[in-house]
C-alpha cells in the first residue's frame, strides 16, 4: 500500500530543518518512503491525499502521562496539596480496571486528535492501559507504578513490584506497547523498591520513568539530608540513559552536570508546572550541558489539556521569560524537542521522530483554516505559538491513517465518552467526600 | 425579538458567582431581560436556542489589540528588537488605509470566533478599523496613534494630533465605535504631545490608551532620570481613571499606590509579554491594591491568537508560579477579570460583562463537544485551563447571533482572505528588506 501525501508544507525536523513548502510524502505500508517538492511527487500511489498546503509534521511525543485520570479533569484544580488531600484517598477508593481502561481510551483518542502518536504513561492497571493502546494504534511506554502505600492495584510495594514485573514480561517484545518500571517518585518509594525498578528495567532493557525534582516538600527532605532528589537516584544506582526523570522543576547545577555525565533524559511538563505555581524548570542550563529532553502533557487533572502543541507555546513563554531573552528556543528549535527529541529521550530515533526514509510514518498534518493560521511565514512560528489541537485535520501511526478530517478512524470518541460517564457512577459517589475542597 | 438560549450551563459573573448548570437567558431585542434554570424558561420566545449543556459566559473583552498587524503574523517572532528592526520601517514602508481595513475585519471575525465582544485597539488609520466594527457587528474602543516620529498616516506628531481629534470628532456618540487618543508609548511621544491626547480625552470624554512599563529600554530611560513611566505620565496629568495603561510589567510598590489612588485600569497582556521574554507582571499585587484590570491579545504579531481564552490559560500559569502559589487567582476569578473586569476596566459595567437583566446580550457559547472538555466539575476550570477558540460555538452581541455553529454569520472569512493576501503584495515586497532577520 503506497499512500501520498501531497501539496502539504513539509518539516521534516532532520538536521538544518529541511522543509518543502509545497512538498510529497511518500509512505510505503508502515514506514517513509520518499518525500521531495511536490513537482517531484510520483504518480503510481495507491491513494493520494491533497494536504492543501496544511502543515506536515512528523508526530508529536508526551514524554509524560497519567492517561486514566481523564475522570479527574477539573477537579480541584486550584486545590493546594491536593495529591494527598484527595488524588491518592480517591484513587485508593474508586479507581479500578474497568475505569483506566475507559478512561485510557478516551484520553487516547484525545492524544491522536492533537497529533500525539506515541507517548509514556505511569499509571495503575497499565495492562489496561496496552489494551486500549492495541485497540487504538497509538504507540505507548507504559510505566507500572510502584509506590510505598497502598495503591489502587497492589496492596503494598512488594506487591506492586511483583506486578510490575509480571507486566514486563507480559509485553516484552511487542511491537506498539513498551512496557517499564514506574515507581512514583523520589520520596514515595522505598530505597529499595527503587533499587529494584532499576534491576527490572536493565533485567527487561527497557527505560525507567519516575517524578523527580517536582515537589516543594521532596526538595526540602533531601536538603534536610544534605543532598538533592537527583544525587539521591544517582546513589543507589538509577541515574543512567534508561532514566526518563518527569518534572526535574528545582535542580541544582551540580544534579544537571551528573545529569548531562550520566545520560538521564527528562520529560518537561512546563504547562502541569505552572498551572501548579511549582516553578519553571531550567531547561535552558540543561539544553546547553546536553541532557536530552522532550514535553509532557502530564495527565488530564494536572495539564487538562492532552495536547503537545499547547505545551510548545508555555514552553516558549516560560523559558522566553525565565531567562528574560526573546530569542532563546526559537520555534525551529522547540518544534524539534517536541517530535525527534521525544524520540530521543526513548532512545527511539532511528524509529520516528523525523520525516526521512525508512523511518515510521508517524506523521501529524495541521491544517490551516482556521482563523488563527494565517498567514504564515513561519510554519514552526505558526505552530508554537498559534496552533491548537483542534487544527489537527490527520495523524498516521505506522502508516495507519488514525485521524482524519479531525475525526478518529478507529473509535467513535462520543460513544466512548458516554460509556466512560456510565463507568463514572462509583466515582462520583466516592469523590462526594471531599466535596468541600474539589 | 425574544430569542431563548435554553439548556445552558450559565455563568452569569455576578457577585458570588452564581450559575445555572441547566439554565436559560431570554434575550429581547439587544438586552438580556430574564434568566434562570430551564425548568422555568419562558414558553413564548420568537426563536428558542438549544446549548446542549454548553457554558454560556458573557462576551470577553479585549483591552489591548492592534487588530490590523495581522498580516505581520508569524514574521520574525524570535527576532529581539524587532520593533525598531522591522516592525516601525515596514508600517512606514507598506502599511496604507486598505490594508488596515481588510486586516481588521480578518482580525474582528477571528476575534468574535474566539468570543471576544468589545475590543480596545490602536493603530493607523483608525477610521478603517471604526469602518470594519461597523460592518461586522463588535464594539470597539478604537485608539488614533500619535507618535513622535513619522507614521503611516501622520508625516508628525502635529499631524497625528490633528488626525485623532478628527477621529474622535467623527464617531463621538457612536453606538459601536468608541474612539480615543492613543499615544504610542511614553517614550516615543513627546510630553507636550502627550498632555494634549490626556486634554483630548477629557474634552471628548473618553478613555487614553498607550504601552507603559513594557520595553526595558523605557525603564532604562526614566531610570536615568530618577523616575518611573508611570510616575512619569502622573507628573504630565495622564495618571486618571480615564488611563487604561497597556502592559505594565515593571512596576514598583510606588507606582502601583499611585495607580491605586488614581484609578488607573491595566490592560494585562500576559502572553505577548512572555513571548518576547519581558517578564510577568506584578498582577497580584495591583490586584491587592484594588487597581481594575482585564487582559489583552496585543496585536496578531504580538500575541499571535486573538484568544482571550489562550490569555486566562497563560494568565494562570504565570502568575502562580510567580507567586509560588497554586490557589492564587482559581479560575472563577479569572473569568471574571475577562469579561465583567474588561467591562469595568472601560466603564462599561453598567452595559455588559455579566449575564443580568438589563445588560446588553453579549453572550458566548461554549460547546463541550471537544475531546479535552470532559469531563465538567468545574466550568470556570474547563475554560481558563482547556478551552480553546475552536470550542466557541455562538457570539451575540447586542442581541445579534455573529457566530452560529463556529461560523460568522455576517461574514465569509475564506473570502476575506483571500481580498487580504490580494491586497498584501506591496507589504510582502517591503518586507523582502528585511528577509535576513525576519
């Protein structure tokens, strides 16, 4: 099957940024086959698809997720302290697998609308997760979570940990689900179930994910032992290129050096951040020592919006300001952390990441009706700072066309809404309870 | 005219809040004259509406724009300096009375999409601008420039000064078109220049509008002089409640009790002032001190969507992490600031800005349809953290429906397109000049 896409702007974000502005991509059954000037396209394609001089992108990658909290959207989002005053006592209570599988569906679909086609999870039940990232076609690392209490799916670590591990083995190999340890964070795991992710992600190859350096009250409880959250992972073995460290929001220069040595990557959720008044991560002083980074969307009820290209323009703003210089991360640049830098960070660039032959088709074309988009000098400009996941017109996975005319191919997301809200039922009741502070 | 919007989730912004999660609003001719929850909607409207659970807000206001920038969007937005560079040569180069017209009517139907009902603007050639609010339907408070150097449509400052008594002059009493002086800056006009535009609003009672506290050049230059801008505009008579100061980002304690005592309003541009690395302004503190406020797109290359709703996102996420502080400013209030603040901020409070009886029926419509508004505990949280221009689904003003089902009714915006990259041939020969930086 050799689909072309035809008459679109395309990026392909290889080195030098090499664009068309009136370009061809040729995908020949999974993978880029061809690309050039549209003057240049062939005529023997099964199918053509006339872009329209829409934007063509290579996917976008959420380095950072918690899909199933899609029923926690707009609770409490003002709420100080709200991870113990109602996130862990709610999931305790009423977070099941029926609920993370309706909900990774549904958050699924939003992530594809937006032209996300791979993107890591942590979360509980992740076998759930894979399910409906089998049924969807997204590509998914999804992170088993270990924490030190009493979770949603094991009653304690050593139970988590025995999960995690059952879930490795259950998707080592497969071809759309990566599976890998997530213990939860520096200060909610016990040393030695750290110590233990560690194992399992050298013992299955496979990446590590966990929050590192998000918390104002995880800062203070390393100060108070004369160390940093980073040094801290580093002591017991975990600082090392499978390390996907989440957040990394208060880091001191000496962690982002040990970073940069050791090789950990990190998935920035500069939007979560904020919206959380946490800070604005030095991603700068990162970029500049080499560790790699890319964007994270974290999960619905943190950054409420599941959409890269949202995270692309706080990025823009935040850094802009953070280092007062409007010229720092131009959009070229951040476009690039946004797409082959998230295919970095999961030692996934020679997969995706790029438009470029024999690389996957995973590919995002913007449209530019709307009002918004016009006119445009600047593709990347457009898409940092104006674009928004409803100018998403067609997103590929694989060479699989998973969005089209901004509709889902595979799943009808109004129906999945409505199942989800049936499944909700529970929850709501649950969530009763703390009314007074949501 | 009764036409019944029913089956709304209404957020009427009066004091406490309060709301209807199954409202309606009965609207009479250009005014709101009842509302209340669906089960005691009135039987007899000429024309019944139904939301479908949508969020019926009252109309954003826009305290700062230069809507007729459009076709400078995406041109050199990483460029430092870039007003002295290109911006100011290519006004004076290339920008004439058709393309500020064509411009603002592109830039007015994208802002009524984005459901945006009054806007502030300032520019050249106001009078096209007044012609465009006229022809599509919004209110605009339209701000004649005058600047101490050579302009598109003054060769001087005496000039300007003439052109925007004339201006003012011509729609005094106006029904849609407000107009004022707007002085460019407190730099780039002379004091003589700008103590005649502070007489002009006075003798034509109206508002002022000008950039203060934005460019670190200006804080540089009234530092050298032992002063502030906004010390600086008092000591020439400018600092009243006639004063809606743009920008604001450098501010001292001092000028903020001055602002207080005075009774000047601030059009807050949060997201034109990151991208350029300016700085966040001290919102919270001149919230404290009880000095009005709203915010503003600033023009389409500035802030690059004409979307207050992108503004109340990036508004949130600056100002809590400014302050470290994720309960400062919940979204209710942030809400507020954009619509019955705007109102307040241009003493139109007694005409619109909360859904009331009486006021008139500038009404927004937002649809939940899209995958990132569900679910719905919170609706003013759906809004400043999710929603998007595309999920606007219906405009009134004044009573009159301007955007149905995501469309302009009085307008066709492919066309106006299209008669808009027609009429920008010169501008993009001029802009060739300075293809290098942008």
């Amino acid at each position: 099957m050799r689909i072309l896409l035809d008459h679109a702007h395309v990026l392909t974000m290889q080195d030098g940024d090499v664009q068309y502005p009136d370009g061809y991509v040729l995908v020949e059954d999974d993978r880029i086959h061809a690309l050039g000037p549209s003057s240049d396209a062939p005529q023997d394609a099964d199918r053509v698809i006339d872009c329209h001089g829409g934007i063509l992108l290579p996917g976008f990658v959420n380095l950072h997720c918690h899909v199933s909290m899609v029923p926690f959207r707009t609770m409490g989002d003002d709420c100080p302290d709200r991870l113990n005053r109602f996130l862990f006592p709610l999931e305790r209570d009423a977070v099941g697998p029926e609920l993370v599988y309706l909900s990774a569906l549904y958050g699924i679909g939003e992530m594809l609308l937006s032209g996300i086609t791979a993107f890591v999870d942590m979360y509980y039940f992740e076998e759930e997760v894979a399910r409906a990232v089998c049924e969807t076609g997204i590509r998914g690392w999804l992170g088993e979570t270990v924490i030190s209490q009493s979770a949603p799916d094991a009653e304690n670590e050593a139970a988590g940990l025995a999960r995690c591990e059952a879930f490795l083995k259950q998707y080592a190999g497969h071809p759309l689900v990566t599976p890998l340890p997530a213990p939860h964070g520096t200060t909610t795991v016990s040393a030695d179930a750290l110590k233990a992710c560690g194992e399992l992600a050298r013992k299955y190859d496979t990446l590590l994910t966990l929050h590192v350096s998000e918390m104002d009250a995880e800062i203070r409880h390393f100060e108070g032992m004369g160390t940093t959250p980073v040094q801290y992972l580093d002591s017991l073995g975990l600082a090392d290129n499978r390390l996907l460290a989440a957040h990394c929001i208060h880091l001191t220069q000496e962690d982002i050096r040990l970073m940069a040595q050791k090789g950990v990557r990190t998935a920035h959720c500069v939007g979560s951040n904020m919206k959380a008044g946490k800070g604005i991560a030095p991603i700068r002083d990162l970029h500049l020592q080499g560790v790699p980074f890319g964007f994270g969307t974290d999960g619905p009820s943190s950054g409420n919006t599941l959409s890269i290209l949202d995270q692309m323009r706080l990025f823009a703003c935040a850094q802009k300001t953070r280092y007062h210089d409007r010229s720092l991360f131009p959009a070229s640049q951040i476009l690039r952390f946004a797409t082959r830098g998230g295919a970095e960070c999961l030692h996934a660039r020679d997969r995706f990441g790029q438009i470029l032959p024999g690389l996957q088709a995973d590919l995002v074309l913007v449209s530019l009706d709307a009002a918004h988009l016009f006119p445009l000098y600047n593709p990347y400009s457009a898409l940092v700072y104006g674009a928004n996941a409803s100018d998403v017109s067609l997103v590929m996975v694989g060479g699989e066309i998973l969005v089209q005319d901004h509709r889902l191919t595979r799943m009808d997301l109004p129906s999945i809404r409505e199942k989800l809200r049936g499944a909700m039922g529970p929850f709501l009741q649950a969530a009763e309870k703390y009314r007074d502070i949501i």
